[in-house]
C-alpha cells in the first residue's frame, strides 16, 4: 500500500516494454488481499486446531487477542490526525470522529477515505474479526474436513456472487440503483466484496492444519528444489500478472484485486513457503523479520508520514515529482521509525502486560483446579 500512496502523491509513470511502473503500483493494493488472507490464515489455526472453538472459553481470549493487536496503533495514528487537523467542534466532524471510533466508516461515503485513507481497510478487518468466529463455528459443525472444505468453498462463491449480482443489477433497479450510485465506493468496497479473501485463508489454514496432522505429509514438507521453484515461479507470475497486460486476462468483474486468480496464488504461496527452505530463509533475515512484526504499523502509519515529508519539501521549495525517490526513500524510513517506536513504546508493552496477566489466570485456574 506504501507504493499505491507513494504513486498518488508522485505521479510517477514509467513503462519498460510490457512492465507498466504505475499499473504495478496501482495493483499494490493486493498487499489487502494479502493483509486479510492472511489474517484469517492465522486466526483459524487455533479453530481448526481444536484449541478454539465450541465446548471451549475461546471468545474473551479471541476478542482480547483481536483488540490488543488492533486498536492501540489505530487509536494512536486515529488521535493524533484528529488533534491535529483543527476540526474536532463541527457536527459533521463528530460524527465522523465517531464512525472512525467505531470502524464503521466505511458504511459511508464522505467518511470512507477521512483522515487517512488506510483506515477503510481497518473498518472491513474488524467487521470481519466480528462474523469470523460465526462462520467458523458453523463449519466446524460439519464433522468430516472435506465437509468443512466444501462449506468454505460454497462461501467463497456465493460471497461473490451476491457482490456480483448486486453491482450487476445497480443500474437497471431503483432502489439498488439510488443506493450504488449515492455510495460508489461503499459499494465496490464493502466487507461483502472482501469477503471471498477472508474465507480463502480460512480454507489455507484449514488445509495447513489438516497437513500438520497427517504424518505422511509433515508441515516441513521435504524442502526440495521443485518446491523452491514453484514458490518463486508463483511469486514472479503474480508480480507479472499485476505490472503487465496480462492484468485483463486474470480478473472476473466486479472481483477485488484479480480475484480468483491472484488471491488464490496468495493462499497458496502462504500455505507453501514455510515449506521452503531457501526463501523462508530469506523473509527470515533480521530487515525483513522486523519488517514483519511491524508491518501493521507501517501500514497505519505510512499515509501521515508521506504527509509529513511532502509537506517538508514542499515548504523547503522541493518538488515531490521531481524528486520521487528522496520522498519515497524518507518517507519509507520515517514509517519505519514511527512503527518501531510505537511498536517498542505502546504494542510491545500492551501485549506482554496481556500475555503476564493470561499467565497469572492460568495459573489462579490451575492451583483451584
């Protein structure tokens, strides 16, 4: 998303044969499809696992882990655009203020891209945290795991084709009409069109899970040099498909970031790499393990901070066009910084104050026991 914000501010175009810098910028908004893919990925382990789930006390653990990893960073980012953009005392303001507060801001048009335009996809995330636990719950009902695959599957599709349909009949119907054209951008963007991504990686975790626990299929899996080249291959087609003509071939309309095709790549490629060992090896190197934990925060953070830095140039007389890659290399940095330090000064402390106090609980239960 650093990339698509970045491209916004500069305008940077640039075109090397097939490759379209400002087309593979513009698809940098995959890193969504990515970002909640994964999510769900990581949430439905402990479900699929059994650790979560019905007979068990997984709701205030799931709803706790949930709050703890978003809110601090959101509230923070949240607090300080509000403080410092001078507009707290209008009615529309609060209003506003309180959509943001409540991650409802995405159910409406002038609140959708306010105060930072990252902040939609936060409101779609914890709409999503709230239906998930639902959505496993019913399929955990189906006993066998090619049940609760089909289950997944049928969700996939009929998500889709209830955003299809409505999008589809938009113009021709009154009242659907009135509604797509008064809110475009709730409409394209809705916690329905994001769905089938959400469900794509609770269908990977199911599948990790259900190999974890086969012993002819271990979750190392053998790392072999095919099972390298696949990742890579897998990896570069997606890039290609994002920066080259090939984009129109590998989309369905009305499918968020070249759905199917691209966000099952995704699925796969988060399902295949902790079986590799050379490109696991890579993402594991000290930059890009930091890079990891603090993402979220870059990812709250990057907007305000290419904010700041256009602004700084713009003020020293700096034009950001023409000297795109000074903004994008300080303002990259500065989101750095600001991530680690809320992360080191406000997250870090939070959870392990969470995790100290879980332990505490357990061990109250465990002497009572």
């Amino acid at each position: 998303m650093f990339g698509v914000h970045w491209q916004q501010f500069t305008r940077f175009n640039a075109t090397w044969g097939p490759f379209d810098a400002r087309q593979f910028l513009e698809h940098g908004n995959t890193g969504v499809s990515l970002l909640f893919t994964l999510s769900a990925f990581l949430i439905s382990l402990r479900f699929w696992a059994g650790s979560w789930g019905p007979g068990r006390p997984w709701l205030r653990q799931y709803v706790r882990s949930r709050l703890l990893r978003i809110l601090p960073p959101y509230y923070l980012c949240f607090a300080a655009l509000v403080a410092t953009s001078g507009h707290v005392i209008a009615a529309w303001d609060q209003r506003d203020i309180l959509l943001h507060v409540a991650f409802l801001h995405n159910l409406r048009e002038e609140s959708f891209y306010a105060y930072n335009p990252s902040f939609w996809t936060l409101a779609v995330q914890a709409q999503a945290y709230v239906l998930m636990p639902v959505v496993l719950v019913l399929v955990l009902k189906a006993s066998s795991w090619a049940g609760r695959a089909g289950w997944l599957v049928a969700l996939i599709a009929a998500s889709y084709g209830v955003h299809w349909a409505t999008l589809t009949l938009a113009p021709s119907h009154g009242a659907i009409a009135d509604w797509a054209a008064s809110r475009p951008t709730v409409a394209t963007h809705s916690l329905l069109a994001h769905a089938p991504h959400f469900l794509l990686g609770l269908l990977a975790g199911l599948i990790y899970v259900r190999r974890i626990a086969r012993p002819d299929t271990p979750v190392a899996g053998g790392p072999s040099i095919a099972r390298e080249m696949a990742v890579v291959t897998v990896g570069v087609a997606v890039l290609l498909i994002l920066a080259t003509p090939l984009d129109q071939w590998f989309s369905v309309p009305y499918g968020r970031y070249n759905f199917p095709f691209v966000p099952m790549a995704i699925a796969w490629l988060i399902l295949e790499t902790p079986r590799t060992r050379v490109v696991r090896a890579v993402l594991d190197t000290p930059p890009l393990h930091w890079l990891g934990v603090i993402s979220f925060g870059v990812y709250v953070y990057h907007h305000p901070c290419l904010r700041v830095i256009g602004a700084l140039m713009a003020r020293n007389g700096v034009s950001i066009a023409d000297h795109w890659a000074v903004f994008g290399v300080t303002s990259f940095a500065l989101s750095i910084i600001v991530a680690s330090l809320s992360f080191a000064a406000i997250e870090s402390p939070i959870l392990h104050l969470a995790k100290r106090r879980q332990q505490r609980q357990q061990a109250v239960a465990l002497s009572a026991s």
